[in-house]
C-alpha cells in the first residue's frame, strides 16, 4: 500500500490545510510563550517586585500549557477537536487582553499564567493532534513541518516584542500581541474533523502493516509476530466497542487510561519524555543568563537564544522528512535525536566553545536536534499507540512534558546554588537528557525477552488460539 | 684585679640600674615618636621612690630645658609616683630631636621626629595624573608609603606607577571614574606610627543615563529615570524637564532619590503634559564652569491607544468564523446530500409505488 503522493494521503487534499492552521497555532503559542522573558524587565519596573516572582510568571504559564494535557484530550475527545481548538484560541487571548489591566502580580499569574497556559493548551493538542491523523504514509513530514512552527515562533516573536513595546509600551503590546493571538481562532475553525471511517480505517491493518515494519526494525523478527498477535487482539476486542468517530466517548475512561499506561512502550516514552525536557526547559531558563556571565553582551545573548528557535525550525522538518523514509526506524531517529541533544548541552561548558561563534554553532546544532526530537513526538507516538489512542496518549505525554519543563530549571538551580557557576545545570541538563535516551533501549530489551508468556497473562488465549491468530496475521502481511 | 670582686660589683651596678630603671619612665615608651606638625605634642616623665621627687628634668639635645607641670601621686604600697608633664598643643618641625628625661642619677631618652606632609592634588588630565605626597622632617631611611583608594592599596600596574622614593603616584590614561580620594600611607619604621594624608583627584562632574535616547510610557504609568554621575568632589544633580527644574515640593508626584553615584527621578500618574526632555544634570563648585548633562525624550501614549486594533481584529475574526461555518456547513451539507441520495432513490422508488397505488386507488374510486 502506497499513498506516496502527499496529498493522497488519508486526509486528501483538505490535510494541507490542516498542516497550515496546526503550524500557525503552533507558531503563536508557542512564539509568545517562550519570549514572555523579555517583558521582565518591564513587569520587575512596573510592579514592586523581585526577579523570581517575575520568572514565575512563564514558569506557570509553560506548567499549564503542557500539564493541563490530560485536560485538554478529555475535552477534546467529548466535544471535538475543532471546538476545544477555538475555546483555547479565545481563552489564550482574553488572557492577554487581561495583562494590561493587571492590579497586581498575582491577577499576571492568573491572567497569563493560568487563562493563557491553559488556552494555548486547550488550542495546541486538538491542531497537533489531528495533524497527525490526517496523515499516514506522510504523518512525520506533517508533524514534523507543523512543530517547525515552534522554532519559528521563537525566532520572531522576540524580535516583533521589541519592537511593540517601543512603539506601543508594554501594556499596548499585549493588545496587539492578542490581536495576533486571536488569528488563531481562524485557524481553529479550519480544522475539520476526520470522517469517521478513516480513523477506524487506521485500526485496521493497513497501518497494522507500517507498524510492523517498524517493529521489524526494533526489536527483530521472531518477537513482531507475537507483538501482532497481542496488537490484534487487542484491536479485535476495541473495533466491537468502538464505532464512530473521535467524538462519542464509548469507552469508559478508565478503560482507555489502562490501555495507555499499560502500554510499557507508552510508559518508557512518558519517562523518556519527562527526562529529556528537565533538560530542555534548564537550557531555555539558564540559556541567556549563562552567555552573558561568559563575555557576550545582553544583544549578543538573546541572538544566541533565537538561534535555538532556528535550529528547531530546521530541525523539525528534518525530522519529518526523515521519518518518512521506510528504511529509518523512527523510534532510532528519535533516539538519536534525545543523544545529541544531551551532547551538546554537556558540551556547553566546554572552553572552546566560549566566543559568540562557539556558542552561535553549538546553540544551532542543539536546536536542529531538539527540533528532530519534536518533530517526531507524535509520530513515535502513534508508532507506539494506535491512532485511536493518539489523543489520549498526546493529553497524557503533555503532562510528562510540562513536569519535566516545572522540574528541570529548580533543580539546576538549586545545583548552581550548592557549586557554584552555571556549568552543572548544563550537566545535570546533559546527562538527564541522554538518560532520556538510555531508556528508550528498555523497549526492545523487554520484548526480546518473554514476548509469548506476556501474552498468555495478558490475554488469557491458548496456545491454539495463538496460532491461529498467526496465521491470520500472517495472510494480512504485505 | 680580682674577678670575683669584679663580677659582683658589675653584677651590684647593674641590679642598681635595673632596679632603679624600674623607677624612672619615660611615656610614651617608644624608642622613636613620629608626630605630625600641627598635632598635640605630650611628654610625661615619671619616677616612682619613697617620696615626691622635685628632681625631675626635661631637656632637649640642643641643650633647651623645659618646664612641664609636676603632679605626685601616692601608690597602694606607699611608694609615690611623680611625673613631669610637658605638653605642647601643636606640633613644629623644630621640635624634633633627642628629648632626655632625668633625675641626676640616671636618664631615659627620647627620639622624636615632626614631619609636616603636603599632599599634591591632581586635576584630570586624559593622559596621567600624578599625585604627590612631600614630606619634610624625615629621610626616606624611615618610612615606607603605600598608596590607596579606598582602602584597597595599589601597586604599579598598567594603570598605576608608583615613583622610585614612592611619594608620587601616576595614573596612566585616566577616565573620570578614576577621580576620588587617594591616600598616602606613611609607614614609620620606628616609632609604630601610620600617617594617612588624603591627596585629592579632581574630576569634573560627569553624568549618564542607561537608556536610549527616547522612552515610550502608558498613561497612568510611572516613570523612573536613573542617572549616574561621576566626579570629585562628589557633583550635585538637578533635574530639569526642558528649562524647567524639578522640585519634589512643588509637586507631590515628583521624588527624587538615590545615593551617589546614582540619583533616581520618580513621576507617578504620568499625563501627557509630562511629555517632553528630561535632563540630569551633574556640576560642581570646584568647576565652575563645567556641567555635564544626560538628556532623555520621554512620549506618553495613550494606554488604550492599541486596543481599537484590537476590537477591529475582533471583528475581523468572527466575520472569517463566520464564513468558515458556513462553507462548513454548506461541504457538509454537499457530503449528506451525497450520501442520502443513494438512499433516498430506493427510498422513492417504493414511494413512488405507494404513491401510484394511491393515486390509482383514488382514480378508481
């Protein structure tokens, strides 16, 4: 089976719609929330308060973003994509619209911290999500150009902030930034839903088949058909229950929240996850305060951080492009992805590298890899679950996400603390991130192990039963 | 000679002197006093025996006798203490010399040296400054001088040279900052005395502000302008808008605070009338002539002025909802068309055969 053109693909051609809106959301939020650092000093002016109150301010707003994702894939599940879609695009703006009649530090944390976290939540898993679906043979290329959206954000936004608030001040700026912000409800109308035969059809084994692949690769031949056999089985019993689309909620919750998390593939991913944004959110936080304590100036610093946003942008597409391609085993790009990264942010505080070219070529080169790692989040992903899990599984890895990124910048700091210099966040950032790597290699070392035993605790079948269902596999195989 | 009879009468002279040195003191104890001129000169000579002593005697090398106060003084053990006083409210350079203390049995002596010290002040020069400290009175034999700013000292460095007799100090390609209170340390070999004499680097007033040339502010906001200023002596700072100086009496909205080097302006409520120049400005009297200014633009905006954008792109985006919905509505209208018209027509087909029964049975009857 080959959908190899593009816009064939399951989605047709309305999917390059999806991937416009999906990037463009992704664009504004997350533009704005990863360039909120550069009104601090606006808010420490005008509020009478100290500079970690000020930091709070992001630092809630990123928790909520991505911790509210359980949250948001329930909702999403009970009311449609398209429609939480647009309640975070409206949420996240009157958010904004908010900040300028702030009294006080703690309305910020509310109005930004809390309504626009969740907003950009609410906004950001729907977009992501049903890129994902709208696409099979081509779904890590749409993901991963849609999550460039991300790099790019951060490249501009901070530009275009400077400027508003020089033109505007700060309180004027917020209003044109909602005026931005509120674009996004435009682009949340334009996600329409996926018919409902096409999201059974990726239970059956159409994409049954590309997964198998891919565990070919993984874990070696003589476990993936006893990993079919368990998959059909399961798919078996859920395409009974399950009928329609996305929307009717026909399993009970806990049903689904079992089926994800004792998913050990699913839950490897979620602790990789979690790891490897502890060390992701330490080198966003500590990023530009650790180039200016090495000799750039305060402009110089704050490019070296847009550079990350590039190397993302790129990063993403180039993820995409190559979990395309059959022969890569997505899972090991994705590895890789976590490795790299990790290197680079250990390398950080290496001698050489301390001029702004230094620093200019290892903050690019951890942005591409970061970039690859989130290009491909909701692909592995989907490699991991089925498509019909995805929306749960994308609410629940958001939360991983977002208690990495609460978790990572207060142990750093407390490390910076008890040794002084910035060098151990940036290890603690490394090792935490290639640990997220390490992990990731539990999955095939426990299915090489007892893949059949699994099985018969698991699903309680006979060894005849067993058979059977191989054989069956086995006539549906390309 | 005999040796023992040697040995014990050097051995009777010297207890004899240590015991009787025991009486006879001289304060304060030092083999060497240094004393600046001008400062408050005291010499006690005191001697401590069974009984007040009018004995006592002060004199000087070059044979001056001086006559101080003599007071006694009865001790626990019944021994009395007398003690010459001879105090001279300000010290002269003539007074250096040996000073002897003596009852016509023995005598102590006293090494006392005045020096009088100038400091040379500088004034800012972009190239060197020196400053100097002369001192008369003594030879470089006995002192050393360590240079200071600040408590912190200074050796020769890119930026500092100290001369060979260490009583000049250079300072090389200097920027206003530099400018302050030096002082030469004078450490006496003998005599456990330090002299500090502060030397002076004068620098004209200097004045900066950290920001850019122009600042944009919300009404309602507050304004803080920071200034910096530099110079020595320590310069005033006046702030003015335009021509006008600012007075924190005349209007309560106005404070101004901070501690040298940095002034601080505070303006709440701001409205537009406030837009215009700051200036802060740094001047000193002991340069007249020079005032260095720092000018900042301040623009008051309008705290809503961005919010009728807002309502337009409000609008804007429900009139594109709005038409999104319907072409939605109008595709899914298309998709169950689609759909029911394939139902729909065996649907009319058994319609129809109902329907013509109907018809016909009507016919018929």
């Amino acid at each position: 089976m080959g959908n190899s053109n593009f816009l064939e693909d399951k989605g047709g051609h309305y999917g390059i719609v999806i991937i416009i809106a999906a990037f463009m959301i992704q664009f504004l939020a997350f533009g704005i929330a990863e360039s909120i650092g550069i009104y601090n000093i606006e808010f420490l002016d005008n509020f009478d308060t100290t500079a970690t109150d000020v930091s709070l301010i992001g630092a809630i707003n990123i928790g909520v973003f991505l911790g509210a994702g359980p949250v948001a894939s329930y909702l999403m599940n009970k009311f449609g994509y398209r429609e939480i879609c647009l309640a975070g695009s409206v949420l996240s703006t009157v958010g904004l619209v908010c900040v300028p009649f702030a009294p006080s530090m703690h309305a910020l944390y509310v109005f930004y911290g809390l309504f626009t976290g969740l907003g950009y939540c609410l906004a950001y898993i729907p977009s992501h999500v049903l890129s994902g679906l709208y696409f099979e043979r081509h779904r890590s290329l749409a993901t991963g150009v849609v999550t460039s959206g991300s790099g790019l954000g951060a490249v501009i936004f901070p530009i275009l902030i400077q400027y508003l608030i020089e033109e505007y001040t700060w309180q004027g700026s917020f209003f044109i930034l909602a005026c931005l912000n509120l674009q996004a409800c435009v682009f949340a109308a334009l996600l329409r839903p996926l018919s409902a035969e096409k999201i059974k059809d990726s239970d059956s084994q159409l994409d049954r088949t590309k997964n198998i692949e891919q565990e070919k690769m993984l874990l070696g031949d003589k476990c993936v058909e006893d990993e079919n056999a368990a998959a059909l089985e399961k798919n078996g019993n859920q395409s009974h229950v399950e009928e329609t689309t996305s929307k009717k909620l026909n399993k009970k919750w806990k049903e689904r929240y079992s089926n994800i998390f004792g998913n050990f593939n699913f839950v490897i991913y979620f602790i990789s996850n979690l790891l490897w944004n502890m060390g992701v959110s330490i080198i966003m936080v500590f990023g530009a305060e650790y180039f200016t304590l090495k000799g750039q100036s305060k402009v110089d610093a704050s490019q070296l951080v847009m550079l990350f946003g590039l190397g993302t942008f790129f990063g993403g597409i180039l993820s995409g492009a190559l979990g395309n391609v059959r022969q890569l085993n997505r899972i090991w790009i994705y590895n890789v992805g976590t490795l790299v990264t990790g290197i680079c942010s250990l390398i950080f505080p290496a001698e050489i590298f301390h001029s702004y070219t230094g620093f200019a070529f290892l903050c690019f080169s951890w942005g591409i890899w970061f970039g690859v790692i989130l290009g491909l989040l909701v692909v592995v992903l989907a490699d991991i679950l089925s498509t019909h899990a995805l929306g749960d599984g994308m609410g629940y890895l958001m939360f991983a996400n977002g208690a990495g990124c609460l978790s990572g910048p207060p142990l750093a700091g407390l490390l910076v603390d008890l040794y002084g210099g910035f060098d151990s966040a940036f290890y603690l950032s490394g090792v935490v991130t290639v640990l997220a790597c390490i992990i990731m290699i539990a999955i095939p070392i426990k299915h090489r192990c007892h893949p059949v035993m699994q099985l018969q605790v698991d699903h309680h079948i006979t060894k005849s039963e067993l058979v059977i269902l191989n054989s069956a596999e086995g006539g549906n195989e390309l | 000679m005999n040796m023992p009879y040697v040995f014990s009468t050097l051995t009777l002279i010297i207890c004899t002197y240590i015991v009787n040195s025991v009486a006879l003191t001289m304060i304060p104890s030092q083999s060497m006093l240094w004393h600046l001129e001008g400062e408050r000169f005291e010499l006690k000579c005191r001697l401590t025996g069974p009984s007040p002593t009018n004995d006592l005697k002060l004199l000087k090398d070059n044979g001056d006798i001086f006559t101080g106060t003599l007071s006694s003084k009865t001790n626990a053990d019944g021994t009395v203490t007398t003690t010459l006083l001879y105090e001279k409210s300000k010290a002269e350079l003539s007074d250096a010399g040996t000073y002897k203390c003596t009852n016509n049995n023995e005598e102590r002596d006293m090494e006392v040296g005045v020096v009088a010290v100038t400091p040379q002040h500088g004034t800012f020069n972009p190239d060197q400054v020196t400053l100097g400290c002369e001192i008369v009175g003594a030879e470089s034999k006995d002192y050393s001088v360590i240079w200071m700013k600040k408590n912190v000292s200074l050796t020769d460095d890119a930026k500092y040279s100290i001369s060979n007799t260490s009583l000049s100090l250079s300072i090389l390609k200097p920027e206003n900052k530099d400018g302050g209170e030096y002082t030469c340390n004078f450490i006496f070999n003998h005599g456990q005395r330090n002299l500090s004499v502060p030397v002076n680097f004068y620098a004209k007033p200097h004045a900066e502000m950290k920001e850019k040339k122009s600042k944009n502010l919300a009404q309602d906001s507050t304004l803080i302008l920071r200034c910096t200023t530099y110079g020595h002596p320590a310069p005033n700072v006046t702030w003015f808008k335009g021509d006008l100086e600012l007075e924190p009496e005349k209007d309560t909205r106005i404070s101004i605070n901070g501690q040298y080097p940095n002034s601080e302006l505070h303006i709440v409520e701001l409205d537009f009338d406030d837009r215009g120049d700051y200036i802060c400005e740094a001047s000193s009297g002991h340069f007249p002539n020079s005032t260095m200014r720092a000018t900042i633009l301040i623009r008051i905006k309008d705290k809503l002025a961005a919010l009728w954008p807002f309502l337009a792109t409000v609008a804007e985006v429900i009139i594109l909802c709005i038409i999104i919905f319907i072409c939605e509505k109008r595709k899914s209208k298309e998709v169950e068309d689609d759909a029911d018209g394939a139902t729909d027509n065996a649907a009319n087909a058994q319609d129809h055969k109902g329907k013509d029964e109907v018809r016909q049975r009507n016919v018929r009857a």
